[in-house]
C-alpha cells in the first residue's frame, strides 16, 4: 500500500533537487537548480526561505562552521547566512558547458558532487572537496553524475549516473576518503524512469527517485526492489529523511519541461512532497571546511 503523499510546499520549483536535513534550525534545505537558488524550508511554520548564489546550483550542504556550501558555477563555494557567496574552487579543466550537479557531504564532513556533461560524452566526474579546500577527482568518464549516499556503517558509496541507467556501490574509506573496488547494485529498466538522486534509510536500504515516472524505489543493500511510492507528479528528482526523529520522507520534483497540457494534469509539478513512509533515515553531515 502506497503512504500518503502531501505537498509539504507548493514551490513551483523550476527544477528542484538536492534536499538535505540541516540539523542546526530544523530546516530542509533544498535547490532550484536552473533559478541557481537554495532554499530553506521550516516544515513547523511552513516557512521557505530563498537565497539565489549563483546562475545554476547543482546542490547544497550545511556547515559546520555556520552558513552553506554549494556545488555551483565551476566547482564548490561557501555561502553565508545571508547569501554572499565565496570565491568559487574550480573542479578543474572540464568540456565547455558542464554543470556542476548533485552532491553530499561523507561522515568525516567532505563534500562530494559530481558534473554532468553538456552533449552526453563520459566527460564528466564525481569530486571530493576536501575540509583543506582542496579538490580531487575521484572518478572519471562519468555522463551526468547524480545521487550519493553511504551506508550506515560509512563502508560503501552508492553512486548513480544517470545516463547510464543505475545505481553502482564503492567500497569507501571513511578516514581517508577513498574509494575502492566497484559494482553495479541495480540496472533500471528504461520504462521505469531515469535514475536520480538518492537517500540511504537507518537499514541500509537506498531510496532512488525516478524522473519521468512518478516513481520513488527503496532498493535493499543487495539491490533487490523493496518498496516502491508513487508521487503525483512524473519529474520526482531526489529525496531525504528530515523531521522529528529523521521519520519524514521529502521529495522535490521539477516543473521545467512540461508543456501547458502537462501542467495543467501536474498542478503540483515542482512540489515537494512528504511521506511518513515507516522507517527512519540517517543524519546529514556538514561541510568540515
């Protein structure tokens, strides 16, 4: 049986993304990624609140040491509370017309996002910005780097590019940020929708959102399909745990695309969503730098 799924905000996001529990106000933080906004949403009062950093945000993270970071522009940025955004870090030499793209911070407070390529090329990578500022490539020919997420015990990232249609799992080295040897945990199907971002839930199991669909899969640690909801919109982009006790499933979607006809049928086409779905999820980390 499918929870019930309420609009927690009618956004109207022209392409929402990125959600992640910020511990520090009770908020879910949340991007437009085309409108190059970060919102933050305080789901007591109902409140959202808007900060544009930059022309395009792929993805943001709070930070310990107060404010945000954000995956914008060419690289990674920190912004403060009232918006002023630093000096971007430059990921490096990438194809004209790459985006910077989903990202998460690991246990040990680095900030991981990837890029996604302009013409389809594996020309993209996924980055580590290290709490020093400095940034590494952690791996390459990759097409449009999305979802991230770690296991409970920190010992496995769980990464999705999108153009190739899954879900693959690295070994990971918590303390020193590294990755290991690589597999592929879930192929899906092209009738199922194009993989996104992802959330990893207290047992281990992922939550994939499935754009073009309507379609959120929970996906067990050995890549077996567990769960599935069903969200009143097709463009479902990605999802989190937030509220009291982490027990709140948020789902953002997007609006851009769809033509009148479409909009009219989706009147909450780049919602997000809220679905108490049974089991809890993991704390968000922050940006140590």
């Amino acid at each position: 049986m499918n929870p019930a799924v309420d609009v927690a905000l009618a956004a109207g996001a022209e392409l929402g993304e990125g959600p992640r529990w910020d511990p520090r106000h009770d908020e879910l933080l949340w991007v437009d990624c085309v409108r190059g906004q970060v919102h933050r949403f305080d789901p007591a009062t109902g409140r959202d609140a808007a900060l544009t950093v930059a022309d395009r945000v792929g993805a943001v993270a709070w930070r310990v040491a107060g404010g945000y970071v954000v995956a914008a522009g060419a690289g990674f940025a920190v912004v403060d509370a009232a918006g002023a955004v630093g000096a971007i870090v430059a990921v490096g030499p990438e194809p004209p017309g790459a985006v910077m793209n989903d990202g998460a911070c690991d246990a040990r407070g680095r900030f991981w996002a990837g890029t996604a390529s302009c013409d389809g090329r594996p020309t993209a990578g996924l980055y580590r910005l290290d709490a020093c500022g400095g940034v590494r490539r952690q791996v390459a020919q990759v097409r449009m780097s999305n979802g991230i997420g770690w296991s409970p015990d920190h010992t496995w990232m769980y990464h999705v590019d999108s153009a190739e249609r899954g879900i693959d799992v690295f070994a990971f080295d918590v303390d020193d940020g590294t990755l290991g040897a690589r597999r592929r945990l879930v192929d899906v199907a092209a009738g199922l929708g194009i993989p996104d971002g992802l959330t990893v839930d207290a047992d281990g199991c992922v939550w994939l959102a499935l754009w073009g669909s309507g379609r959120v899969h929970r996906y067990t640690p050995r890549g077996t399909l567990d769960r599935e909801l069903r969200v009143p919109v097709t463009q479902v982009t990605s999802c989190t745990f937030g509220g009291p006790g982490l027990e709140v499933l948020y789902v953002t979607s997007a609006r851009g695309g769809l033509d009148v006809d479409q909009r009219r049928a989706q009147p909450h086409a780049g919602a997000i969503f809220a679905v108490v779905p049974g089991v809890a999820g993991l704390p968000s980390h922050g940006y140590a730098g």
